[in-house]
C-alpha cells in the first residue's frame, strides 16, 4: 500500500505526498476562472438556463461512469485512471479558450468532466497512503492546499476581469489554466506508483449481472456507506440549487462588483486555509457523524442570511461563517467512507458515494433555474435550505459508525 512509502507528513505518505502537490495546483487553478464561469456563459450569449444545461451535461457524463469507474478502480488499479483523467480534462481550458458562442463551450465541458470521472480512482490512491488513525487530518490537510488557491485565484481572476474586460480576461486566465494542468498532469504519470494489489482471477468469472452486482456491492452490503451516500444526495440537492447562482444573486441582487464577488471567493479560501487542519483533527478526535450533521444542519442558517445581505461587507461574513461549518462535512465524510470500506471496495464505495450525490448535482442545477425564474430568486435559496435540513435529519436518525476501521 501508498502507506508504506516515504516519510508520514499530517497522515500522507508516498502516493497521498505526491498527490497533495499535483491535485491543488492542478486542479487549484481553475479557481481562476470557476468563480466566474457563470458570466463568461452569459457573456457568450447564454442564459440562466443554459447554464443549468452545461452543468447537466458535465454533470451527466460524470455521473453516467462514477461507478464504472470506482470498479474499474478496484480491478485494474488507480494510477493509469488518475493520469488519464488529467491529461485529457487539461484539455478543455485551450477549448473554452476559443469560444465565440457558449455553444463552442460543449466539447470543453465533456473534457473537463474527465477532471470528476476519475474521482473514485483519485480518492481511491490518496486514501490507501494516509495513516488510518488521521484520515480526516490529511483529507483536510490536501483540502487546505486547495483551499490557496480558491483564496488567490478568484482574488487575482476578480481583478483581472476589471481590467481588461470579462472575455479577454477569462480568455488569459483560460490560457493559464490549460498549460498548468497539462504540466501537472505529467508529474502525476512521473512521480505516482500503483500500489494497488489486482486480483487477476475476476476477470475470468465475468458476467454483466455479475458486474453490476459488484459494481455496487459495497452500497448493497454495508448500511452505513447507504445512509451515508443518502444524506449526501440531499445535500447536493441543496448545494446544486444555488452553486452556479450565487455570483448572479450577489452582482444583481446584492450589487457586488466582480472584484467583490472575487474577495468573497478568496475570504471563503481564507477562513478554509486557517480552520481545515484543525478541523480534520477534532473529526478524527470526535465523531464522523456529529461532524457531517453539524455541516448539514447549520447551512439552511446561512443560506436564508445571504438572500437578507445588502452590502458586500455582509455578504463577506456570511460566506466566510457558512465556509467554516459546511466545510466539515468534506473530511468527514470521505474519511467515513475509507473507514467502512476496506481497501478492495474502496474504489466502488466513492463511486456509489460520487453517482448518487451527483445525481443531485446534476438535476440541482435546472431546478433551481426553473424555482427562480417561476418564483423568484428568494423561492430558490429557501428550498435549498429545506433539503439541507432534511439531509441532516436522515443522517441524525440513522446513520451508525462503525465500530472498527477499515485498514
């Protein structure tokens, strides 16, 4: 196992090492653009729908392959994944690049859905090289190298964007972009071993219905990953609802300049890059379940807060205070997951936990466009709220850690 490599920092060795510097910065620069993806897509002629439509589209092809993917993982190994999946995602900034119509943004979207196809596969090879009593620390502890970059990122593309104007703007931060993640890319073929052990005989018993069952055979046998894969689909509803119109509601509503909406993004990175460690440290010293119920429970507070915000100092605290709770969840639950699952299910545990939740994530999107537009932006931020609160109930009610961990 990764484990065994190298020499332990936070709870990563060996391939976890490598990954926490090849992950944030490749993966870390599309901060640059991200935060403002949504006004590039209005800028090229688009609507509140069409982006919905785009994230449907991405959202689709990565939930269509997440399990797939995870028991790919499993049966042939994580690296030749990871680094596949990266070299072709670092394709679609040079696309977006030269788009004249959000049209011409199609292709891109497919090659950066790979970014998230092979996310089983990526949280497969970083969990294997953490130590099993810190998994939480270095699940936070990666998350806080990406955390510099949603800080820098969104604060320089803001300022860029003043400057020269949104499409030449995001066009050089586009540039940037693709040549970054094609070089980190090629790190990650260099300097990542497998370490995963094959079982060279499944593929002598192949059956489709075989394959299926196996492919969810960690969901169907181990109740908790169930209720924990339950409770993350609700919350991605709530996520979806708003993720792509947040910016849109602070520019239009609120009436924060892009340079603003930019110094949020990085005040949220801020409070992410001082409060994560710590954070992975009191959920490996407490609870997985108080830890994700406490992010759950706590957001339908914010999101309500944000729509009655009227200035950007406002807006500013809001985000901030709402980046700190709902952050918890994050290392919690991927530690949850490595923790009921042994090493051979684990490539098919993140997938179930990945598909589901991103079936949320891709249906999130158009509803909440459809709420909008029908109700009212206030209408949409509320149910948002109501499925966040509902999430957080199921997972109170049922969800039981288990007693021992996974090695």
């Amino acid at each position: 196992m990764g484990s065994k490599f190298g020499r332990g920092i936070l709870g990563m060795k060996g391939n976890a090492l490598v990954m926490s510097i090849t992950e944030p910065i490749g993966q870390g620069v599309l901060f640059l653009t991200s935060t403002f993806w949504s006004l590039y897509v209005l800028e090229l002629g688009g609507s509140l729908y069409v982006i919905g439509l785009l994230s449907l589209i991405s959202g689709l092809i990565r939930v269509m392959v997440q399990v797939p993917v995870g028991y790919l993982t499993d049966r042939m190994g994580r690296k030749r994944l990871v680094v596949w999946g990266g070299l072709i995602a670092s394709f679609a900034p040079f696309t977006y690049l030269f788009a004249k119509r959000w049209e011409h943004l199609v292709p891109g979207v497919i090659l950066e859905a790979f970014t998230n196809i092979v996310l089983p596969a990526r949280q497969a090879m970083f969990a294997d090289a953490v130590d099993s009593e810190r998994r939480a620390t270095a699940f936070a502890a990666i998350h806080t190298l990406f955390a510099t970059s949603s800080t820098v990122m969104p604060v320089i593309g803001g300022f860029l964007l003043e400057s020269v104007g949104l499409l030449r703007g995001m066009r050089l931060a586009l540039l940037v972009s693709g040549v970054v993640m094609l070089v980190t890319g090629l790190a990650r073929a260099i300097f990542l071993k497998e370490t995963m052990i094959v079982d060279k005989g499944t593929a002598e018993k192949f059956s489709v219905k075989g394959t299926l069952l196996d492919m969810f055979e960690p969901v169907i046998a181990l109740r908790a990953l169930r209720v924990a894969v339950l409770g993350a689909f609700l919350y991605s509803l709530a996520v979806g609802f708003l993720r792509s119109y947040s910016v849109v509601y602070a520019v239009d509503y609120i009436g924060l300049s892009k340079s603003q909406w930019g110094l949020v993004a990085g005040g949220m990175g801020v409070v992410g890059i001082l409060t994560r460690i710590p954070t992975g440290l009191m959920v490996d010293r407490f609870s997985r379940k108080m830890s994700i119920f406490v992010s759950y429970a706590t957001r339908p507070m914010f999101i309500v807060a944000f729509t009655l915000a009227v200035d950007f100092p406002q807006a500013l605290l809001i985000q901030m205070a709402d980046n700190v709770f709902s952050y918890v969840q994050q290392p919690a639950l991927e530690a949850l997951a490595t923790d009921i699952a042994s090493q051979h299910r684990r490539g098919r545990a993140y997938g179930a936990l990945n598909m589901i939740p991103g079936v949320a994530l891709t249906v999130a999107p158009i509803l909440g466009a459809l709420i909008w537009e029908a109700h009212g932006a206030d209408r949409a931020f509320y149910s948002s709220a109501l499925f966040s609160a509902t999430a957080a109930v199921v997972l109170l009610l049922f969800l039981q850690e288990p007693e021992e961990r996974e090695d």
